[in-house]
C-alpha cells in the first residue's frame, strides 16, 4: 500500500508544491497561480511552472504569542520570501541553527502545517529552511 496526500491536497497542488504560472509573452511568474497575466492582461501566454522553491528572506518577524493552534511552536519566524523567479510569498522558517536575518537564503521544505482536533487530520505544506551549504543533508525542524 502506497502513501498518497489526502484528495484535498492532490486537487490544490500549491498547496504541497510550488505550483505557479509564467507568462511567456512578458516572461513574468506568478505565485499563486493566475489565470490571466495581469500585465499582458490575456491568459493564453499562461503556462504552469513549478518554482525551484529557493528564494531571499526580504523580510521576517518572530511570533512570540500564537494561538491556542500554534502556541506548541513559539517562537517561530515568518518571512516574506522573494522566490529567485521573482514573485514573494510568506512563509514559516523552520530549521535554523542561526538566526533569521534579511538576506537569508532559504529553501522550500514539506513539513506538517497542522492537525485537526479530534480528527487527527494532518495538513502538510511548504515552509522555508536556510541553505546552508549545498553539500550538507536537510536540516532538521526543531
């Protein structure tokens, strides 16, 4: 028996994976996805793109008192994250052995989001962990 991601997840694939468009008539990309450039304005040039998943922490904060969901992880850093393609995203930074800084290299990783109550569901997505050098394994969430 194989492991398959729950339909909810397998029907939004940016929901697990870096799943954008392109435009190839301006060359712009776009995450989330869209179904019209907006700066062509036509959604025929629109082609999905996978992102490498490796970007720049523009910017971050530190979450010191979360919800009663989240309180488990304090603290943690969310950062806005500008993919080497271009477009920005916001996403948690896990895995850190130094500190979060402006300027951060950082790549997407697929760790547990969440769980549902008394359901015990688990959502997975994408959250961000630092390169620290391309030789070394993955680094471990905390």
């Amino acid at each position: 028996m194989t492991s398959q991601a729950p339909r909810f997840w397998r029907s939004i694939p940016q929901r697990y994976n870096l799943i954008g468009t392109h435009c190839n008539r301006c060359n712009e990309y776009f995450f989330p996805p869209r179904n019209i450039c907006p700066n062509c304005r036509r959604g025929a040039h629109l082609e999905e793109y996978a992102f490498k998943g490796t970007g720049t922490v523009v910017t971050f904060t530190t979450i010191h008192n979360a919800t009663e969901d989240f309180e488990r992880l304090t603290p943690y850093h969310l950062a806005i994250i500008q993919l080497d393609e271009g477009p920005k995203i916001t996403g948690q930074i896990v895995s850190s052995p130094q500190p979060v800084r402006i300027g951060m290299r950082v790549r997407s990783v697929f760790r547990i989001l969440g769980k549902e109550g008394e359901r015990g569901i688990i959502y997975y997505g994408t959250k961000f962990a630092p390169i620290i050098d391309p030789g070394c394994a993955e680094p471990k969430e905390k």
